[in-house]
C-alpha cells in the first residue's frame, strides 16, 4: 500500500544564553538582578524561588532589593538536600506560577539558591506554558562552576539521580562568588569535586592550583582575602578555569546528542553510590570518588602513572574529601551501577578514563575483574 502523505520536517534553533559574573549582586545599585532577559521591562508580578538556607541569610536583602525598585515579586521558599529534588516540588512551583499569573515572556521567575532549587524552578519553567524563560542565581560553588553552564535540569524518580528532566537553558544566569562565602566548609569540599573533574580530564593548570592551594581555597571560601592568595588570586583564577572548560566541552554538544562526553568523567559509577547513601554523601563528593576509581582502573590498565594517581589521591585527601566509600568495596554494586549507566548511553560504555592529569580517552570494553580490582584499592584506601 503507498503512503498517501509523507511530511519530512527539519528545522533549527538558535540557542544563546548568557553567564554573567558580578560582585554586589544584591546592592539595588546593581540593576542585573532585576533585568528581565531580552525585554526591557516587566509585565507582571515574578516568582522569586530561595532555597531555605538562602531565604534565611539573604531573604531579607532580596527584598530589599525588589523593593527599592518597586518591582513587584511574589516569594516562595523550597528546602534544600538532594532528597527535595522531586517533581513534587516541580509542581509546587508551577502552581505558584499559574497563581501569580506568570506570562509566556514578561514575567520570568529567579532562582536563588542551590542545585535543587535551580533544578526543581529550571524544569517548572520547562514545563509550564511549553516553556517560560527564568533567571538562575546558584548561590553554591557546585552551582556555579557546573551547572550555571548547563541546559540541563532534573529530579530524582524513583531512586534514580535525575532520571526525569529537560534540556531548558535559562537565558541569563548570574554569579556573585560572595555567596560561597556564607557556605558551610563541606559545601565548599562538595564543589570542589566538580573542579576536580574538571582539572582531571582538560586542565592540567587547574589540577596544579588545586594542588598548591587546595586546602586554602576550601578555608577562604575562594574569596582571595589571606595572605596566601590576596596577590595570586587563585579562587578566582579556579573559578574562570573550571567555569570556561565547562563551557567549551557543553557548547559544542549542549543537547548531548554525542552521548561521548569526557565531562561526565567520574559519573559512571558516583550516581548509585550518592542515590544509594542519601542524604549521606554529597554530589561532588560522589564525584571525587568516582574520580579516583576511575583513576584506579587507567592505572591497572597502564594509561595512569603510578606517581600520577597519587597526585589524584594527595590532592582529594588535602582538599578534605572523602577518597572512598563503603559501596566502591562492592564490585557486584558497581556492575549494576555500570549496567545503569549503560542504559543512559544508549547501551556503549563510553567510559572516559585519564591518560594523564589533563587528558582522557574512551574506553568501551571495560570488564568485571577490572571493576573487582580497582574496587580492591579503594578498600584499601
């Protein structure tokens, strides 16, 4: 039988979206946060989403800020931890959007706080209307090295790490590295394991500042104020490295068609461990141990110096990050956490592994007794 109609439809996008950095964020002198991208004015009342941390140490000054330029806002607290990361949330925020009366393009909401928070209002705003544009505001070092280049956003389902999401850019994203300041020490420890990563796999330079002032980036908070870093700079100068690699590997393969991505170094294995422990470990801890078991299979495969794993293993220990946990000791846990991964990557291994501190290869043969040894050296550890 013949068709009795064929359409073939191709069309294209063109996507930009803007990283600004800044200082004074919240000064009312300072007119980004309340910009509404690619309009020059508001046509309505905008959500402001805080997370609970920031509600209580900034709450106050957002307001402030909102205030002295009469623009009218309504606000909405979420908690915080990677266990409120549902589409319960999702909903909750998409509720207030419809109750405020949030428009297609003239009312975009702000997110300000942590991961979560951006995650959870990113794909409200994916959904609702087809798709609002928002304004992201990552208040964590985590947030603001790694996700504030990213066009993704996600929730966790069913025990599974982002397993429902969207690929939904906001058009303006805003960093102000003051906020890391007010972070609790661990927080800071967290992101620097996304910095890590990316020294491992592009950045040999970054990998050396993290060595020479690891343990001083994670006691200033990256804010260059001792007297070991007010001439060097190095949190800013880690900030921009980690920052600018993110972006160079995300622009070119922003919609992850290419499901080979030297960026999710050290996530092959991490996802399983931080779902199986919440609230337990945190994600770029995760992270830093999937680093070094992904460190400890290049070694046994001969791509890895021994000297140079060790330098991965010093610097994890000097910046204060746990090396290894309870379930990197159990190879028949990381097969299935593999297996998972799989299926994420369209059924390849695309496992990047290092070849030196600063470059990678892909790997798609990687075995069970590879994952049994190296699983034996992080017991050891």
């Amino acid at each position: 039988m013949k068709d009795l109609g064929h359409w073939v439809l191709r069309t294209s996008q063109d996507v930009k979206f803007e990283v600004v950095e800044t200082t004074g964020l919240l000064d009312p002198a300072n007119p980004l946060l309340g910009q509404v991208p690619g309009m020059s004015g508001i046509h309505g009342t905008r959500l402001a989403v805080l997370d609970e941390a920031v509600d209580s140490l900034f709450g106050s000054r957002v307001r402030e800020y909102f205030g002295s330029t009469a623009t009218p806002v309504s606000y909405m607290t979420l908690p915080a931890g990677d266990e409120n990361k549902t589409i319960e949330n999702v909903l909750r925020v998409a509720s207030r959007l419809k109750e405020i009366g949030t428009e297609r393009a003239g009312t975009p909401p702000i997110a300000l706080g942590g991961g979560v928070v951006q995650d959870v209002v990113g794909m409200a705003s994916a959904l609702y209307r087809r798709g609002i544009p928002y304004v992201r505001v990552p208040t964590t070092l985590l947030g603001q090295i790694d996700g504030s280049v990213s066009a993704k956003n996600g929730v966790n389902f069913e025990g599974c790490r982002n397993r429902l999401g969207t690929f939904h850019p906001p058009p303006l994203t805003l960093i102000d590295r003051a906020f890391i300041a007010t972070l609790p020490e661990r927080q800071v420890r967290s992101g620097m394991g996304e910095v890590l990563k990316m020294a491992l796999i592009k950045d040999g330079e970054l990998f050396r500042l993290l060595e020479e002032f690891g343990p001083v980036l994670v006691q200033e908070r990256l804010q260059d104020t001792g007297p070991l870093t007010r001439d060097r700079k190095p949190g800013r100068e880690v900030m921009h490295r980690a920052i600018t690699g993110m972006a160079e590997e995300l622009e070119k393969n922003l919609w992850e068609k290419d499901l080979r991505r030297i960026v999710d170094y050290g996530h092959t294995f991490s996802p399983a461990v931080e779902m199986g422990s919440l609230p337990g470990v945190l994600h770029g801890e995760a992270v830093a141990m999937g680093c070094l078991f992904c460190a400890a299979l290049a070694l046994n495969r001969g791509l890895l110096s021994q000297s140079e794993y060790d330098r991965i293993a010093q610097c994890i220990h000097q910046i204060g990050l746990r090396p290894t946990h309870e379930m990197f000791f159990d190879p028949e846990f990381l097969e299935r956490a593999l297996a998972d991964t799989l299926r994420h990557r369209g059924g390849a291994q695309h496992l990047a592994l290092l070849t030196g501190i600063g470059s990678t290869v892909f790997v798609e043969d990687l075995s069970d007794s590879e994952i049994t040894s190296a699983s034996q050296m992080m017991r050891k550890l």
